[in-house]
C-alpha cells in the first residue's frame, strides 16, 4: 500500500505543483511541452520558458521518483515508467504525449 500512496503522490506531481500549476497547464494546452512514457515532461516546441519549465518539473519529479524507488526497494526508472504511463493515460484530448517510438502527437 505504501507504493500505490507514494505513486499517487508523484502522479499528483506529474499534473501540478503549487509554484506552476497555471504555468504547467498553460505550456501544455499551448502545445508547447508534453508526457513522455519514461515519467518526464518533454519540450514540444522550443521557447526558453518551456525549456526552463520542463527542468524545473523533471527535477522534482526525479526527486519524487527517486524516494518512492529508495522506499520500495525497486529502480527510479520502474517508478519513472509507472508514472510516465499514467501520466499519458491521464492526458486531456487536444495535448501532446510522446509515442513509444519517439514521435509527437496530440491525444
């Protein structure tokens, strides 16, 4: 149970965070970033805020995924796939994901 609490916290994370959820939201409804399945935001269309942005948000998602991994004894990058794969099942119509395969497309 205590994984499933920590992955819901770091799904909580993928969608918002207090100092830029307006900003989060307004780079992915403007096509400028996207989900990626390894857990991380990808930058869609290159500005300096939208690659400012995408650091900022995959830091604390390492962050977040590193201390779940740490707690349940399993690898960052079965936490960062488990939360890239919510992550693009929760996207809204309209924004980008990242295929598997590497290419950009709106949900």
């Amino acid at each position: 149970m205590t994984f499933i609490r920590h992955l819901l916290f770091a799904a909580t994370l993928v969608f918002a965070g207090a100092a830029f959820a307006l900003d989060l939201d307004s780079a992915k409804s403007q096509g400028l970033v996207g989900e990626q399945p390894n857990g991380y935001l990808g930058v869609v269309k290159a500005t300096s805020e939208a690659v400012e942005l995408v650091s900022d948000v995959n830091e604390k998602r390492r962050e977040a995924y590193q201390r779940i991994a740490r707690e349940n004894g399993i690898s960052l990058e079965q936490v960062a796939n488990l939360a890239g794969q919510k992550a693009i099942e929760k996207t809204p119509s309209g924004e980008y994901v990242k295929t598997p395969t590497g290419q950009w497309v709106t949900k």
